[in-house]
C-alpha cells in the first residue's frame, strides 16, 4: 500500500470493516422495554390474552453514533501512518555518521538525536553496521559496531560548551574504514564551519558511496563576543550564521543572583554577520553586571560572562570621629562617601565600637576599607586587618588630630611617621600653606595636571628614609609627601597625610581628590585580591564552570586550572571550558569566543558530490492515537446519550439540593478566627523607655564600696543642684558596668579611677572608645590632684598610672587644659577654673586647631560637637557629694564652701556643654556677654 499518502502498519486489520453490516443490523435488534402494569386482579385478567410482539430498534442515528465508534477502532488497530519514511540507505558498506555536539546544537539536540536514531533504525533494518563518531569528543572510536552499541553512545552524548574539533573525528573514521569503504557517511552538523575551512573536503575523502549533509536552520545561531562598559553605557558586540536579512535581538544583564537588571539590543542589518549593540543604565547598574545574555537563547555562546575586573569596588567606610548629620560638611567621610559613591559600592558599620566594626566591615569582603583619623586600634584588631591586608585588601588611611598624636610604631602606616603636625601658615609659622608637586612617574596618579589651586595648611611628616622618594605617590612642592604607600603581601596601605575635610586643606573639596581616590581603589580588586598594577602570570582553579545551555555550575569536572600569562588572551579549550576561573574571593571569566570572532557557515564550494537535507524535514507519524482518541469520544457520547434517555438526568433536582446544603455546611468553615498577637516585650524595655525619656548621669562602677557610694552620692548632689538652678532636671544617677551595660543613653560618664579597682578588660575598654566614638563624652577623674598626665620619675601618682593604662587602649585626639575662651568657660556660668574638691588640676578636653591668629574663632568646634574625654584629678563627685539631707560628705581642700560652689557650677557648665555644644561660641552672644561684664 506505498501508493497512498499513509500505509498502515496492520493492513490486515482492515477486513474487519466487512462485519459493519452486521454490527449494524446487532445494535437494530434491542429488547423491548419493560412496562409498568397496574396490579387490580380484573386488570390482570384482562391481559391474560396472548398477543404478538415485535422487538423495539434504536434510532437510526444512535446506530450510526456507534457504527463510526466500531469503524474508529477498527482503522486504529491497522495503525495507518502518514508521510511513511523510506529506507534509503546505500547497502554498499557500513552507515557512518558524523555528528556535531558543539555549544550551536544545544538548542535542538533532541531533534538531532532523533534524526541519527532514524538513520541507527534503517541501518538495523537492512543489517548494516553502525559507525558513530561525536566531533566534540576528547577520544574519538568510529570503529562499526551493532546498532545496539550506536544507539548506547548516542543516549550518552550531549552537546559541549565548546567549538568542535573535526579534523580528529575525521582522521578516527578514516582510521576506522581503512581498507574498506562505508556504504552511506552522513554528517549531521551545526553548520559552523572551522578554520581550516576543509570540513566537507575532508568527508568526502573518507569514500563513502553516499555522502548526506543534514544540517539545521542557522538563524538562530549567534553568539556573543566582546562588551565595553562605556562612560554612557555596555557596549556589546554579537556574530550570527545566518546573514539572510535583518535581525534584532534582545540583550539581558543580570546580576550575581540571576536576577534580570537591565536590557538592550542588537540589530542586525541584512547582510551583515557582526553587530554591536548597546544596554543603557546608570553606572552604578552596570557595575552590578554579572554576565549579559541574549533572551530566550540557551547556549554558551548566547552568554557573556564577566569577571570581578568589571565589577565595582566595594568600599568600607571607618571615621575616628561622630560629627553631627546636621552638618554633613564637617563629617570626615562626607567627601570620601561624594568622591566615591559613583564608582564603589559603599558599606559602613553598623557598630561605633572598632573591635566590632571592623570585624563586621571585613566579613563582607571590601576590596578597600577606608580610615579617616583612626589613631590608635584594640589590640585584637590588628593581627586580623594584617591577615586581610596580606592577603590582598588595600587599606586607605587619612591623617588627622588621633594619627598625629598615635605611636610612631603603627603597623599599619606606610611609612615611619612623625609624632605630632606640621601646621603651614599662621602667626608662629615661618612657612606658607604648600601647593602640590608634579606627580611622579611610579604614582598611578601620574598623567594627571597638577592642580595650582590646592594648598595644604597641615600634614603628618614622615621620618626621612632611603625608600622614601620610591613610596611616595605624591609630594608638596617643598618635597614633603603628601601620599605615601606600601606593599604588604599581596595587599597595600595608602596613607594621605592630610585630613579628609577641609581643615587641614582644600584637596577634599577639589575634583582632583575625586580622581586620586578613584585610582587609588581601582588598583585593588572585587573580593580583596590586589592588583599592584604589574604584569604577573598566575594560575586559577576552576571556580564555575559554563555549560552548553549557557548556565553556570559549580561541578569542574576534568577542568584543569588555567594560567593567566600576561600578554595573552587566554582561549576556551576542552581542558580550559568557559567560565569563572579563581575562587569566591575573586576570578576571572574565560568566554567561549574570543573579541573579534566571526560565525561562518560551512563551505560548500569544495565539496564533492552530496546531498543536503533540513533537520527538520517532514516526519512520518501515526494516525492511531488520534483514531483512538475518536473512538472514546463517541463511546462517551453514547453513554451519555443512553443515560438521557433511561431519564438518569431527571434527579438533577435532587442533586442540586444536596449541594445546596453541603456549600452552607461548607461555609461555615471558611470563618477566620479572630487574629492574636504575641507578646515580645522584654523585662528591660520599661527601663530602657525610662532611660530615653529622662537625661541621667552616670558613672562607672568601679567595684570598691566607698568609691562607688562617692560618686552615686555625688551625682545625686549635682543632680539636685542642676533641678534647682536650671531647667534641666535629670534622673536619678544611674551605675554603670561598662562591660555589659548599654552607654548611648548617657550624654556623659564620669570614671573615678581608682588604682585598686580591678583592670577594666579590654572589650570594656573597647566599648568606652565606641562610646566616645559616637559622641558620647567620659570624665576621669583620678582624685589625685596632679595636673602632669605624663610619666614622670617618682612624680606620678597610682591613680593616673592607672590612668595611662587605660587611656594606652583607646584612640584619644591631643589634649589640652580648657583654654580661657572655650565654651565649657561660659557655657552657663561664667567660670575661669574648674575645682572640685581640690583646685590644683586643671580640666583637660580635646585640643583644638592652633588659631592664635584668630582668637574670635577658636571657640567654635567643627560639627558643633564636644570633646569626648574630659581629665582632671580635682574629685569633681567628692565635692558634690551629699547626704540625704542635702549635707556635704566630705570637705573641700583647703575647706571653703565657695569653692563647692563653683564646683557645682563647674558641673553644671560641664552638662550644659554636653547638650548644647559650642552653642555658646556663636558671635550673635558676644554683645550679651559684654554688657553682663561690664565692658
């Protein structure tokens, strides 16, 4: 039956159709219905008669209903196939065949397998061995075998992310049919051709007696090659197969997490076979770029990868000092954060307290972190900063009042620092704020202008050295170093010897400083590996590897590590697939096609007698599933009918009111319960909310009895006094244990030291500077009377030997006895001295900068903020000590209860400079002042 259009698979099935007659006149003879008879006796007698009956037939189109029901099953059971296949294969030699498995055959593979399982089945069909060879594979075996062994190799073939190699699956079969020829060489193939350009010349000296080219449509062969970031936006270049007339795609940008960001296109025109197109997104977006793709294309040659040298820093932000956010221009990291925010992602602690922070900062794997006057770190910290700079992170650190007056044995500067600052300009200077020197050639700052409008009025000096000259990136034009550096391990440290706002110079407020921090930090790299700026080769492990749907996976396989040679681009090859080569800290991406490739189609002009055939040629299928599925159609359009006319469908009526009923029932149900809320406050807050609605005054627990019972009562004395001589009135006071105890709800503490008290330990040490840190202010007060904090031979008292020892752990500014015009001096009294139970001592706080020349604006503290230690060793909570009664508990010395009451004044000025800051420096209250003096 090959005439036909369809043959059927079981022609003989079909004499089955000469019993429809029969079957017809079957469903015509039926049984009459029964009758419903009425029992009364004479109605019985009445049909004792005999009369003749005649069976009951069903309507003539219910009997042709299940005559095509009988016809459907019967044809179904033949099995008739339409577009039969023919088995045309030359009988001269075994089959051979040649398929492609490159990354181009991922997106119909199943359709190639299908095709080479066809030519396996015509090959078992007329006894013919099989050879199979898989141009992508790394050993090539085209021995013939049985169909059998064909069909295995094919189920465990798949597409490589990789471009084929032929030539060693062509040698294989020559190999393979030396000697002997192959009956039928059919060569499924991808349609890209290689650089030998050769494929098709190369089969057709195998001597098969039929050559057969099955190939797919190229259109939706393109992939991607090169990407730019630009200064407007990702530039990407893209090749296809096909040039046959226009074409756009759209283009995907996704982030680390897969996650679609931003997008574009590329439009090809008609005869063109490279195209570049173009994603526009700020950029911030396009640094958050892993890997660009086109859309609905699933190949490795659709994806383009990129690696951490594309990414955006991330940057970590640490200051020495907490200035006020009403005042961002004062702030020490505002012009960092503006000079950088662009072109880094910025991250800053959470935590004031460094032994915290800087832990957090560093488990989020910043490329650079950024000091602004830190002086002095908790001991702990620094053997872990060191860990990570060696191991590649890039430490930026600018000078200020803390670096200048740290210990000139800092680890973690550059070079060998000077105690102190140079100031530049003023009255008790012989020297002019400096301008900048050219650049050097070793500074990647080189190539930059030098700026003529920036002058540096202070610096930290660095002590002269023989590798001085080759450590600075940048100088004064008095050869002094503005920018010094070293390596450290794989990582560096970069010191600016200036501030990072403008009190020291007006290089922060300068578009130079943008360009200087912007290529200090793309000298790092994503994750913390450091790029010093010289060639090395390296090797990397695969990280993730590319598969042929254009996914990355995390199984490596037999992926060896790849050598990054400097000068080389490095290329995809079956022991180096594409993908991500290093680790999570960092990597570098190896695409699938180098910059500049171009797709082209396979040469036809050197091959030699051949046939060519679409992948996708019309297919034989079968009509039996459709034949059957028509059949039970019509058997339930029966059963249905059947049902209608025994009167099954007249208790829908019933059913309808069951229903009802059980939707009711139902609903009674879906009432939500009414919600409830879980009770998740804590014992504490009520004191906490206390805590934040009243000011307290607190001081620190030392541990001894009487200490501890001074400086409560004490409190309580300047407690009472600030409520009936302000308006302030303050809680009760409130002891501290600084080790565990929250200290943000206190504007101030006062420390008693006391040689016998326990050490403080060094967390607690470590929140007290986190305290400072955030704007919170301690008075130690060592109750001595000395006013010398420095060691001197046999002058030095137990309680400020203490003292040192706990100032030794925490980054302090310079300090200085409170000068005659600050703030503290007028703040609410009008005080010259500040006594306590004793006047020998004076107050010191926090050194301002040396503005001699222009006394009016020494008073003024940038940010409006207070010093964060205060000093004294006067026993301020000895003379405000008092008893229930309001009865001092100790006497002053020498004894004079005026002294006490400038002692409560001097308390006073102290709480009312600690909320109010340099409010009263403002030159809008120099008349008032004046006038109540007098003058």
């Amino acid at each position: 039956m090959t005439g036909l259009p369809f043959l059927f698979a079981n022609p003989a099935m079909l004499a089955a159709l000469i019993a429809l007659p029969v079957i017809w006149w079957l469903l015509r003879m039926t049984p009459p219905k029964p009758a419903a008879e009425v029992f009364p006796p004479l109605r019985i007698l009445a049909s004792v008669l005999k009369r003749e009956e005649t069976p009951s037939k069903s309507p003539w189109w219910l009997t042709l209903l299940r005559m095509l029901l009988a016809a459907a099953v019967i044809l179904a059971i033949a099995d008739p196939v339409v577009n039969p296949r023919q088995n045309t294969l030359a009988t001269g030699g075994p089959l051979a065949v040649v398929v492609d498995n490159s990354w181009a055959t991922a997106t119909d593979w199943e359709q190639r397998v299908e095709a080479v399982s066809t030519l396996i089945d015509d090959a078992e069909a007329r006894d013919l061995a099989v050879s199979i060879a898989f141009t992508g594979d790394r050993q090539h075996d085209a021995t013939p075998g049985s169909a059998a062994t064909a069909r295995n190799r094919l189920a465990a073939a798949a597409p490589i992310p990789l471009a084929v190699d032929r030539a060693q699956a062509i040698a294989a079969l020559k190999t393979a049919f030396e000697g002997t020829k192959p009956g039928t060489l059919a060569f499924v193939s991808d349609g890209i051709e290689t650089a030998d350009q050769k494929t098709m010349a190369a089969l057709s000296e195998v001597g098969a007696a039929e050559l057969r080219l099955i190939e797919a449509d190229g259109g939706r062969t393109v992939a991607l090659t090169d990407s730019s970031n630009g200064s407007t936006g990702m530039s990407v270049t893209a090749t296809r197969l096909n040039k046959n007339g226009a074409l756009t795609l759209p283009i995907v940008a996704y982030d680390t997490r897969g996650r679609a960001i931003a997008d574009g296109q590329i439009a090809f025109a008609a005869g063109e076979g490279v195209a570049k197109g173009s994603i526009e997104a700020p950029f911030e977006l396009r640094n958050d770029f892993a890997r660009i793709g086109i859309e609905n294309a699933a190949t490795a040659g659709s994806v383009h990868l990129l690696d951490d040298g594309f990414r955006r820093r991330r940057v970590a932000l640490l200051s020495g000092e907490a200035r006020d956010q009403s005042q961002p221009l004062l702030s020490p990291l505002y012009y960092i954060n503006r000079a950088l925010a662009p072109y880094a992602d910025l991250v800053e602690p959470h935590e004031t307290d460094l032994a915290v922070a800087i832990p957090e900062l560093l488990e989020q794997k910043p490329s650079v972190l950024i000091m602004a006057d830190i002086g002095r770190l908790p001991e702990e910290i620094y053997p872990k900063l060191t860990k990570w700079i060696d191991n590649g992170g890039m430490l930026i650190r600018f000078a200020g009042p803390r670096l200048a007056a740290a210990p000139a044995d800092d680890p973690l500067v550059p070079v060998t620092l000077r105690q102190g600052e140079r100031a530049l300009g003023g009255a008790l200077s012989w020297s002019e704020p400096q301008p900048l020197a050219d650049y050097p050639a070793n500074s990647p700052f080189a190539g930059m202008a030098r700026p003529a409008d920036i002058l540096i009025k202070r610096q930290v000096l660095a002590e002269p050295t023989a590798d001085l000259a080759e450590r600075t990136w940048a100088s004064l034009a008095d050869g002094t170093p503005l920018v010094t550096t070293s390596a450290h391990g794989a990582g560096r440290i970069i010191l600016f010897h200036v501030s990072a706002e403008a009190t020291w110079s007006n290089l922060p407020i300068s578009g130079d400083f943008v360009e200087m921090l912007r290529r200090s930090v793309q000298l790092s790299r994503g994750g913390g590996v450091a790029n010093d700026g010289k060639a090395q080769q390296q090797t990397l492990a695969p990280y993730r590897l590319l598969n042929a749907d254009g996914v990355l996976v995390a199984e490596t396989g037999n992926a060896r590590p790849l050598d990054v040679i400097p000068g080389q681009v490095p290329v995809a090859t079956p022991e180096n697939p594409p993908g991500l080569y290093g680790s999570e800290d960092g990597f570098t991406a190896l695409n699938l096609l180098p910059r500049n490739a171009e797709l082209a189609p396979i040469d036809m002009t050197v091959a030699g007698a051949h046939t060519t055939q679409q992948l996708a040629a019309s297919e034989s299928w079968s009509l039996k599933p459709a034949l059957f599925t028509l059949a039970l159609l019509l058997l339930l359009v029966d059963a249905l009918i059947v049902l209608f006319m025994g009167g099954a469908f007249s208790r829908l009526r019933a059913a309808k009111a069951m229903s009802a009923i059980l939707l009711l029932a139902a609903s009674a149900f879906l009432v939500s319960p009414p919600d409830s809320l879980a009770d998740d406050s804590r014992p504490e807050d009520a004191a906490i909310l206390e805590r934040l609605d009243t000011t307290h005054l607190a001081y620190v627990v030392t541990g001894e009895g009487e200490v501890d019972r001074l400086s409560e009562r004490g409190l309580a004395g300047l407690t009472d006094f600030l409520t009936y001589r302000t308006t302030l009135e303050p809680g009760t006071p409130v002891g501290l244990d600084i080790a565990k105890d929250e200290l943000s709800f206190y504007p101030i503490i006062y420390w008693p030291v006391s040689a016998s008290a326990p050490m403080p330990s060094p967390q607690a040490v470590s929140r007290i500077d986190a305290y400072m840190r955030a704007g919170g202010t301690v008075l130690f007060d060592t109750r001595d009377q000395f006013s010398s904090l420095g060691a001197s031979s046999g002058g030095t008292s137990p309680n400020t030997e203490r003292l040192q020892a706990i100032l030794a752990n925490l980054d302090i500014p310079p300090l200085e006895p409170v000068p005659t015009d600050h703030v503290l001096t007028k703040a609410f009294y009008l005080l010259s001295n500040f006594p306590g139970r004793y006047t020998g001592s004076p107050l010191w706080i926090e050194a301002q900068l040396d503005n001699r020349e222009e006394a009016s604006n020494r008073p003024a503290r940038s940010g409006d903020g207070v010093t964060p230690i205060m000093i004294t060793g006067n026993d301020f909570a000895g003379a405000w000590a008092v008893d229930a009664n309001g009865v001092a508990l100790l006497p002053t010395v020498p004894p004079d209860e005026m002294q006490r009451e400038y002692a409560f004044r001097s308390g006073v000025n102290i709480m009312m400079y600690m909320l109010t800051g340099n409010y009263k420096a403002d030159q809008v209250h120099v008349p008032a002042l004046l006038e109540r003096l007098g003058q």
